[in-house]
C-alpha cells in the first residue's frame, strides 16, 4: 500500500517547498510518487515551474502532481451520494439535484479532499502519496475525521437506541423501512448501511494512525515562535494518532534537543530553482518510521495508557470522563480514547503529566 506524507508547520511556503524535495527525491529514488495539493493560488505553480491540473500529470520519470478542486471534487461525490441513494430508496430524492449547482459549505472541503486521497490511496497506482496541506491545523482537521465521525456514529447511535422515542417507534420502524428502502425491513439489514460506514471510518482510522501508512514531518524557520508552533502541532497530531518522524529545519539553526527526541534534519534555502541541496537533504524514510515515538502505549496487563503530547503543559490538558469513554483535551485538539475490550467502560483510577507523556492508570 501507499504511504502517505504530510508537513506541518506555521510557515506555508516552507511546508510547501519541503514537500516538493520529498516528492522529487523519492522519484528520483526510483519511487512512484503522485504529489498532490489543496492550494488552488499560484504557489504550486511557482514551485514547479509550471501550472498544475486537477488531473494527474507526469513531470517527469515517476512524478506526478495534482491539483484538487474542491467545487469539481463536490459534483463527483454528489454523483457517489445519488448512487447511494438509488440503492437504498425504492423513491431516490434527488435525482432532480445536480452536482453542478451545488456550492460548497463550510467543512466540506476537508471532508472531499479526504475522499479524493481515499481514492488515489485505494487505486494503489503511486508508491508515495505527498499532501500539500493550505493550513497546518486545518489538516488536523481533516485527518481526524475518521476517528471523529466514528465516535459521533457510535455514541449517538448508543443514545438513540436506548431513549424512549427508539422504543416508542421500534414497532413501526421494519414495515415503513420495508416500504421506504430497497431493503428488507429486518433490523439487520436496517443496520447495515451504519455498520458498512463504521468499517469505511475505521479503515481510515487505521491508516491515518498507522506510522508505515502515514507518516508527517514537523517544518520550522528561524522565524519567531516557528518552532514553539511547530511543537504545538506535534501535540496536536498525536490527538489524532497521527506518527510524526522528524522536523525540518529551512533555513534554520536548531538545537538538536528543541524536538528530542526526533532527529532535526536542516534543508539548505530554494535559490534559483536548484533543489537538489534540499532532495539531498531528504531523510531516510525507513529510518523515521522506526524511530518515531508512538502517539499511544497501551498496557493491558498494567491497566495503563500512555499519551505523548509534546508542545503541552499540564495545565493545557483536561481529562473528563462523562461519558463510557475518557476524552482527552489539549490545546484545540479534543479525543475520545479508542481502547481495547479490556479497558473500555472502566473509570481512569489516576492520571498524571510527566516527560510530555500523559499517563493514565485504570
């Protein structure tokens, strides 16, 4: 399968010319590689010396680039959503609706953007898929979404299933589906849609936090506060499980101890459009996958689970437990912990904040 890699880093244009010497020495490396944005300015352009499509094109000898547009990304997903509709409704509704004259809101974009990445993942025709991101944060976003609807899907479905209204309605719910659906009227097949979006969700989950699968690199400047924001970020994907293997220091003279413990590799500046000082810069991709520290240890048999959050302080982590989960909150990143059948459904018994690991006891 592919392996996805992501740049996280206040700066955009560093992040941006970062990936780019990640895309064109892995290609060089004999490596297929599909390089792919969300930036529709000129940038990408600018970097590549050349405008980008919003369909894969060669650059070269196993390069490709793309360029995602969020408005043609709705119409073909729309075509997706009908298609759907049709095989569950005897009746589809909206059929008389066109992807063409849908306008996009707030938050879809991620969400397609992610799908598109599905997709190119799925296909497997590229052995390295490299995600331009406009906004670190907002990439944080949009990698989180499996994990998060998946915990909407199934804390909401746990609270409908056991209200009064459910049990009100559940002698009327099989004959109307049956007349409505193009299914049968069983609880099974009633069901089945949710479970088959459950496992769609999980998958993703297991490749957004799965260091062969995705793996990111924190980018950082001499700029003031780059690489106290590039800390940040690093807490801020380990809430989403997300593997970071290194930080990239462009144009900058770091300590090696001010992202310890990943190595900091220093990338030479861009200067008339020679990249080979940067692709020869390029980190050792197997090397960052081994050496990563892991966003999550789990220890069954001492009942305990350890969360790094670099970048936090003690006071900029909240630990509740309202609900069958223990949701963990720190900076603007907010988890419900994933745990094992053994832990699930117990009360976090101690918690305490040590060598930016957060560690709970059950």
């Amino acid at each position: 399968m592919p392996q996805i890699l992501t740049f996280l880093g206040q700066s955009r244009s560093s992040c941006a010319i970062a990936s780019v010497a990640f895309a064109r020495q892995l290609a060089e490396q004999g490596a297929r590689v599909l390089w792919l944005t969300q930036d529709s300015g000129p940038l990408p352009a600018v970097l590549w010396g050349q405008p980008l499509s919003t369909e894969a094109q060669a650059l070269g000898a196993n390069l490709w680039t793309l360029q995602l547009q969020s408005a043609q990304l709705l119409e073909k997903s729309w075509d997706v959503v009908k298609g759907i509709e049709a095989q569950y409704l005897r009746n589809p509704l909206l059929k008389q609706v066109f992807g063409q004259e849908l306008v996009l809101l707030p938050g879809m974009e991620d969400a397609l953007t992610l799908d598109a990445i599905r997709v190119l993942y799925d296909s497997q025709e590229y052995d390295y898929l490299i995600v331009d991101g406009i906004s670190a944060k907002a990439s944080l976003r949009m990698w989180g979404l499996p994990e998060q609807m998946d915990w909407y899907i199934r804390r909401f479905q746990k609270v409908l299933a056991e209200s009064e209204l459910a049990r009100a309605l559940s002698p009327f719910i099989q004959p109307v589906a049956g007349a409505v659906l193009n299914i049968s009227g069983s609880q099974e097949s009633i069901n089945q849609p949710v479970q088959q979006a459950r496992d769609f969700l999980a998958a993703g989950r297991q490749v957004v936090q799965s260091a062969s699968h995705h793996l990111s690199f924190l980018v950082t400047t001499a700029e003031p506060g780059d690489a106290d924001m590039a800390r940040y970020l690093w807490g801020s994907a380990q809430q989403i499980g997300m593997t970071v293997g290194g930080a990239i220091a462009y144009q900058a003279q770091l300590d090696d101890q001010t992202f310890a413990p990943l190595p900091v590799h220093d990338f030479p500046p861009l200067a008339d459009g020679n990249w080979q000082p940067l692709m020869a810069a390029v980190p050792s991709l197997d090397a960052a996958v081994q050496n990563a520290p892991s966003p999550v240890v789990i220890n069954e048999a001492e009942k305990q689970v350890k969360l790094f959050l670099p970048g936090f302080s003690k006071a900029d982590i909240d630990l509740t437990q309202y609900g069958p989960e223990v949701t963990v909150t720190a900076g603007d990143q907010r988890r419900n912990l994933f745990l094992p059948a053994s832990l699930k459904n117990r009360s976090v018994q101690g918690a305490k904040f040590q060598e930016d690991y957060l560690i709970l006891s059950f």
